[in-house]
C-alpha cells in the first residue's frame, strides 16, 4: 500500500480497535501486556500520521514515535513473553529481557540527550536518531523482540515471530534506510496475529 497520513490513521485505528477486542478477551492477567501489543502498535500507527501532519522535522511527534518504537518496544515485548510463558520455558527467556534492557537503556539515553528527525521520503518516513554502535543496538533489539518471540515455548507467539522476521527481511532489502518505519508498520498489522493467542486453550501444553 501507499503510505500517507491517511493509510497510517486508518490502519492505526482498526489495529488499536483490535487490541481493545484483544485486552477484553484476555483471561489471565499475566497475559495482558502480550494482548495489548496491538493497540499499542496500533496507537504508534496514529502518531506517525501526526507525524505526516508535522511535514518532517524535529516535532513531539517524531519523538513520541520514536521512544515507543525503539525503548519502549524493545523493553515491552521480552517482558510481557516471558511473563506470559509457562514456568518450564521462562529461564530461556531471560537473556531476551537482559538484552532488552540493555538496548533500552542506551535508545533512552540517545533519545534524551539527541534529537529525532523525520524525513519524508515519497511514501514512507526515515527517521534519523544518533545511536552510536548502531550495528550492535540494531543486533540487541533483533533479539530481545524476536529472539522472545521465538522461544516463547508457544506455536502462536512463535509464529509471530518467524513473520515478523521475514518482515524485517523484507524491509530491509526494499526501504533500508526507512527500516524503521516501514517494518513497524508490518509489525502492527502482524500483531493482529495475537487474537489466535489471546483465544488459545490456557491449559494447552508448550512447545518444546
């Protein structure tokens, strides 16, 4: 699809609405923060049309976007796996969340102490953030979300995972430089994958 101001209000409001369908029919509450994975992704889809809106530039817009795409999503994803996984998987799960932690902390400090830039280009947004040992952020983050997802001992959650990194695969061959943009946008719409995980049978045994 195109992307625009317009596509990102759209999709950031079906998505969220889905979230809130998925928050309603959670029955543990240990799995509340992985059921509200789409309304946040999809929230984050909102303020990037307000970021359309800005027309690029420094803005609090590309700053609210950018703490809950890089900190925030980074911290939230190995906590809210392991906190939902099954006791016999959740010690595989820590160096997910140590990673997570780790790559929190430096994104935080970045984002405090250097301005975020949006530049539209055509039909997506790059956004610019100094993170020095980028390569090695980039790797921290990779894992702390994907490595979680993938060994969060359940086929539903695992499946997100294998999606979700083809998508940024995908991503990054086609808009390298607007990675970032682009593969939260196909993690929002992916995250509708969790209303099959919210609806699974609690009592159904992990995969190991």
């Amino acid at each position: 699809m195109c992307w625009s101001a317009t596509a990102d209000l759209v999709a950031g409001t079906a998505i969220s609405a889905a979230g809130i369908v998925c928050l309603a029919r959670v029955r543990r509450a240990r799995d509340l923060p992985v059921a509200a994975l789409p309304l946040l992704l999809g929230a984050h889809q909102l303020v990037e049309a307000a970021v359309w809106g800005t027309g690029g530039g420094c803005s609090p817009a590309a700053t609210a976007w950018a703490v809950i795409a890089l900190p925030l999503l980074v911290l939230w994803v190995p906590a809210g796996v392991l906190l939902a996984a099954a006791p016999e998987v959740r010690r595989r799960l820590w160096a997910p969340l140590a990673a997570g932690l780790v790559t929190a902390a430096v994104l935080a400090y970045c984002l405090a102490t250097r301005p975020v830039t949006a530049e539209i280009r055509g039909r997506t947004i790059g956004y610019v953030v100094n993170v020095p040992w980028t390569p090695l952020v980039l790797a921290g983050y990779l894992f702390a979300t994907l490595g979680s997802l993938l060994h969060a001992g359940d086929r539903r959650l695992g499946t997100l995972g294998v999606v979700l990194a083809a998508g940024a695969l995908a991503c990054s061959a086609l808009w390298r430089l607007e990675f970032a943009s682009t593969w939260c946008a196909f993690a929002a719409v992916a995250s509708l994958l969790v209303w099959g995980w919210v609806r699974r049978p609690c009592a159904a045994p992990p995969v190991t």
